[in-house]
C-alpha cells in the first residue's frame, strides 16, 4: 500500500471548519487506498500569540521555555485534527514529535533534526491508524521538546517522509503552490508544474517563502521529493525536485521580489583586512539581518561597501553604525529606504549566457535605475526603487517569456 | 532548608501581569530560604476555550486527545511562569507532569495517581532551581499523557508535598481561604483559620468549591496539611488538617449555599426492589448529575421519591423521566425550579445533639419553608426557595454564632 506524507500548514487549520476540512482530506487520501502520516502545525496566529505572551512576562525568555510554550500550539492543533477524523468516521491518533521519534540536537528554538526513529508511526500504520504528528518539534536524548525553528512543520513532514521512505509528499498550503511571481504583482504569474530544490531554495532566500529553507535543503539532501499543493481546492501544485536535463531548458524558472528594503553604503572605506568584520560584527550583535553584501573593486586604497536591510531596522542600523564609520575613518554613510529587490532564478541560468544582460537592458528601457546587483550562480537580484517594483516584475515576467514557459528558452542562447 | 510547595491556580495566573506577581511571590518564598516547588494551571478561561474547539470539531472527542488539547494549557502557563521567574532575578525550571514524575493509572481524562517519582525535581532542587510544575497532568506507564480531572492542579501539588515530604502546602486561589459561609451572602461571613478535611469535603461537595474534593481526600489520606489562601494579599489563609479534638467544640463550621437547584418528586412509587434503579439508571444515562436524593418511608406499599438536580438539567430530566414513571406505575411527577441548598457543615455534630432541631427552628420562626432535608455524620442540608437563601443563610449564620466562632460553642449542648 502506498505511504503518503501530508503536511497542514497553520491557514490550512485556522478554525474548526477548516480542522474539519482537512480531516476530510486525510480520510479520503485513506480511501484511496494509501496509509497516512499527516503534520499538522499550530492554528494560525496561535504561535504569534504565544511570542506575544513570552515577551509580555519576559525581554529575553530562555529558549528551553519559549520551545515548551510554542510546542503547545502543534500539540493542541494535532489534537484537534486528529478529533475531527475520528468525528468524522476516520480512526487516527495522535503523536508528539517525540512519540514519532524525531531526536534533535540540544539547539532550542532552531534544533536539529539528530535522528528519526519511527517505530510508534509503523505500528500505529500496521494497526490501520491514521498518524497525525505534530510538527515543529522534536526531543533530545535527554527528554526535553526542542522545536525545529520557524516553519519547522515542513521540516518535520519531509524528514518523515525521508525516514518512512514514503511514496508522496504533500505540503498543503494556503497556495496553489510555487508560481513564476507574486501573482498579486504580475496578473500573468502561472503555476510552476515542478521546480529543483536550488531554485526553491533561491526563491525561498530572495522573498518567495512557500516552504521552510532548512525543509527544502533536507529534502535536497536525502532526495524526498514534494508537492506544495493548495488545502482549499483540488488542484495539482507544484512538484519540488532534483534538477534534471530537462528543467535546464527553462533558464528562468521564476521571479522573487523582496520589499521594504533599506540600502546603506559606507563610502570610502580603506581597503585593508578586518575592516567589513567591524562593520558586520556590530550590524550582527543587534541581531539585524544584512541580506545584500556588496564591496566595490578598490579605488586609490578605499572601496564603498553597501548592503541591504529590511527598512523596519534602518534607524537602529544607522545609529550602530554612526560611531563605526568615524572609528574606522571612512568618509560617510549613506542610507536610503524604499527599496525592492527583484530576483531572477533559475538553474538554466548555468548552461545560458545572458541573462544579466538581458535583465539589465529590459530594466533601463523601461528606466527603471538599478542601485545594487548581486548574483549566485543560479540566480541575479537587483535592488531598485520600491515604487518602480511592480512594473520591473511585469517586464521581467514578459521579457522572460515565463506566462509561456516553452517560449522562455528559445528567447535565450544555450552556452556552447 | 525547608521545602514549600505552592499551587498557584487559573485566576492566579489569568494575565501576563498576574504570571509576574505570581513569580515575585515565588521568588520572594525562596528569599525566605526556602526550596520551592510550584504547581501552575492553566490561565484562566484557556481550559474552556480549548473545550470549546475540541467540541467545534467533534461532538464526542477521545478522552485521549482530550487529554493532549487540555495538557496544552498547564504547559503554556508553566512555561510562561517559569520566564518570568528567571526574568525576575530567580533561576527556574518548568517540568510537565510526566518529567515531574507523576504517573497514573490509564483513566484519560479523570486518571487516579499511581505513582510519583520526583527523581526530576530532588535534582533540580538540589541544583537551587525553583521548579515549576505543570498542573492537572500525569502520565500512564506507556508514556501517554493523561489529565486527573476538573481542578487536578490541587490534586497535583498536595500530592508532590507529600511524595517529597514538603513542609508547607498552599493552594493560591482568588478567595482568602475558606469562608464561614460566602461573603456575598452574607456580610457577617468570616474566614476561618481551620477546618478539618471531612468539613472542606462537605462544604466542597455543597457547593463551596475551593479545592477539588479528590485533592482533599488525597490530603486527609495521607494527612498533607496545606493552606487555601489568596494570591492577591498577603493574609494567612485557612489550614486544612486532621481534626483535633478542640475542633470538635465549635459545632458549625460553616455553611454551605448551592443555588439553581430543582426538585424532583415521583408520587406513588411501588415499594418493590429495583424501581429507584430505574429512575436513576435513566437519569445516569443522560449525565445528569443527581446531588440529593430522599425516599419517604412507605404507606400502603408505595412511597414518594425525591432528587434534587441543576435547574439546567430540568427539562432533559423531565423528558427522561415522564415514560419511566408510566412504566413504573408511579402516580405522578412533581417538578419545581427556583430552588436551592443551606447546608450547615461541621464535624462537632459528632459530638453535640440538637443541631437539626436548632436550624428547623430558626428556619420556621422566619416562615422559610424546608421542602427536603438530607444529612450526614457532619452535614444538614435543607432545600429551600432560592428567593429565601440569602434570608435563610444570614439568620442561620447567626443563630450558629459563625460571626463570632467563641460563642458558637456555648449555644449548643455537648453530647454526654
């Protein structure tokens, strides 16, 4: 018989109606003639109610308790599901991260999955039972819950799906799943049929966050393809996989954007060793994260260093930084907010030439300045204005041919 | 070092605020020189909030899951409390139910205590954390979490004092210990500075629900002495012990009132063995909760039979009962609503005659009608009109010297 892993993110279990909608699917995936594992996450809201709640008794809660106190949001949540199946004719039965046997590092707040023993989910599936296990969350060797880090439930649903060798995958979502860009910015974004695990991971990190990083780089690890799939209509999502020939064909698979950034430059900074370090370090103590790093080729023994932030920290930023910019004799800092970033991914981009090129003529026709380029080796992300963002993705979904994939590799020249 | 256990109960920990007072007191206790171990519930209103989703999803959920969903409130409010210790200055840590080493039999949802093994807890008192236990939960063998029941958290801490032998109990609730009757009917009411468990047990069981019965039972089982006193003052509050023989001078302890009650009466029924057991089996079958019941003596080979239930219940017991008594061969059933309970509580009936005669007494110079009349060793309780109580409850609380507790014991008769 085959063994499906479903995961149901926190909309897809926002109220009892939809508790009760997905105990629906779970049983009719039973019908259908396969054994289930379903993760579940916390209600929506309910975990950003908890934190709400740490932090309203204390500053600084100590990981080990703010990883009991979120744990509760899966357990109630698992409970609730696995009620509403059994209400609903199904005979299912819950199952902590610990009792399915998922053994973490000692890393509160942001574990590491160590090990997955699941003994109980085999013999709850050989006695017939519907498994529901809450995600997020897993145990030491010690005994003590950690939790697996925000949108950890993907994680818990593919590292299951790994371990119990599973035939499917399935991500229920509050999507339909990983489209070509944000369909409330670009009216023609479609529904990507598959994507590879680097494109995933390329999306996920540039804004587009369908599934869990960490989730993604598991699966990419050991394999486990998945499906990101809609909790709401029956429609088929998108297919999370290893690259193969094929997909080497399309050269963008999609585009990211990223708002409400800041952009600061350090100008004329001299050019010798451990000067970036003092930036960053006092930039990372508050715990601000620098997205975009970029260092210009030096001029006359100084450079400028500009990076990215999201704007929300930009006047935290530039009071640390105010201080550092005199210690380390640079010449000034500039700041601007109201940025965007726009980024193009796609694996193609390694056997295609190009696609920068490409990029940046269809921006300055359309006059749109860009402020910072960064690449890897699959992807390129400009920054530019914020209010020039939709228009960019509007082009750039165009000009990429990506509301009509087929088209989209002939636009472009295969390396030789 | 002396060894406190404190419960810290729903109201107690109802907000972020409280959950900070609440570990100001702990901290406090333990400035005092004290190892502390604290019991938390849940915070006030999340256990009905909880229900309430489990019965959106399923009209007869499993009291296993049920168990999970409820366990979820203890831990959230443990770990919170546990945050605001360690935010405060103190050093904490929090242990669910099962970590704490309580474990009991299978009956999810109102499972009994087998067992407790605090190995947990000596260590970490032992390192000078104050630990915060999670109250209401224990654990089967099998490692499923179980719950003992409505106000298990009770249960929880007298039962910890006496598995570590603690030297002080106190139960943390929103009143200021144990009342000579309640304070919103009458004025005069005192509180008092002892009773003995088989008093609280009557009072509890007629309607003063300070403390779960069972945790009082516990109590007196294994003679743990605790205290009922309030979080939000700093009075001593009431001591609950093993009677003493200078207990026994002061006849009435208190007096209990229970409101919104209905009586039921069936007229005429055959003095056969097994008809009560009809009548009650059908009552039990709908989970309506019976509290007094009286059987007249028979005249000419048919009695009268009367019970009290909740107003609520009336409706449903009427539609149950109205085809029992045809079958029966009963004459009629009389209802009536608007009813309620005085019960006068105190274990020096034991020893001192005329109690009843003295509460009919005071009773009919003020025209109150008794309509039914149950007793026990150490309890009269009468059913009256609900719009008498309040008289009912003053004159009596009077006429038994509760207000000023000295003189109560002159006005009645020692038993020779």
């Amino acid at each position: 018989m085959r063994l499906i892993v479903q995961k149901y993110g926190g909309t897809s279990v926002a109220t009892p109606e939809r508790i009760c909608n997905v105990a629906r699917r779970i049983i009719e995936t039973q019908r259908e003639g396969c054994r289930v594992v379903a993760v579940i996450s916390a209600m929506a809201g309910v975990t950003d109610e908890l934190i709400k709640l740490a932090r309203a008794v204390s500053p600084h809660p100590t990981d080990r308790e703010l990883d009991i106190l979120l744990a509760t949001g899966e357990h109630a949540a698992t409970a609730l599901t696995t009620m509403a199946v059994n209400a609903l004719g199904g005979t299912a039965i819950s199952l902590t991260g610990a009792q399915a046997g998922i053994l973490t590092d000692r890393n509160h707040s942001k574990a590491r999955i160590a090990n997955i023993s699941p003994k109980q989910i085999h013999e709850m599936l050989s006695e017939d039972y519907i498994v529901i296990v809450a995600g997020f969350q897993g145990q030491t060797p010690e005994g003590e819950t950690t939790t697996l880090g925000r949108g950890g439930s993907d994680l818990t649903a593919i590292a299951l799906a790994g371990a119990l060798n599973a035939d499917v995958c399935q991500i229920f979502t509050d999507v339909d799943g990983v489209f070509t860009c944000d369909p409330r910015a670009v009216l023609a974004a479609k529904k990507l049929d598959e994507i590879a695990y680097d494109e995933l991971l390329e999306m996920a990190s540039a804004g587009s966050k369908v599934v869990q990083s960490r989730a993604v780089e598991f699966a990419k690890k050991f394999g486990v393809e998945f499906e990101v799939r809609s909790t709401f209509n029956r429609r088929a999502g998108t297919i999370a996989k290893e690259e193969t020939t094929s997909m080497e064909d399309v050269v963008i698979r999609g585009i990211s954007l990223d708002r409400h950034q800041a952009k600061l430059t350090i100008a004329g900074v001299r050019d010798e060793p451990g000067i970036a370090g003092r930036i960053f370090s006092n930039i990372a103590a508050a715990h601000i994260i620098v997205d975009m790093i970029v260092q210009n080729a030096s001029i006359g023994g100084t450079t400028d260093i500009s990076f990215t932030i999201h704007e929300d920290e930009l006047e935290n930023a530039r009071k640390i930084l105010m201080p550092v910019v005199g210690e380390i004799g640079a010449k000034r800092l500039n700041t601007a907010s109201g940025m965007a970033k726009l980024s193009v991914v796609g694996i193609g981009m390694r056997s295609h030439s190009g696609v920068a090129a490409h990029l940046f003529e269809c921006l300055g026709k359309a006059g749109i300045n860009i402020q910072l380029v960064s690449t890897s080796e699959i992807k390129i992300a400009v920054i530019i204005d914020e209010k020039d963002l939709e228009r960019a993705a509007q082009l750039t979904h165009q000009e990429f041919g990506l509301a009509n994939p087929a088209a989209a590799a002939s636009a472009m020249q295969p390396l030789a």
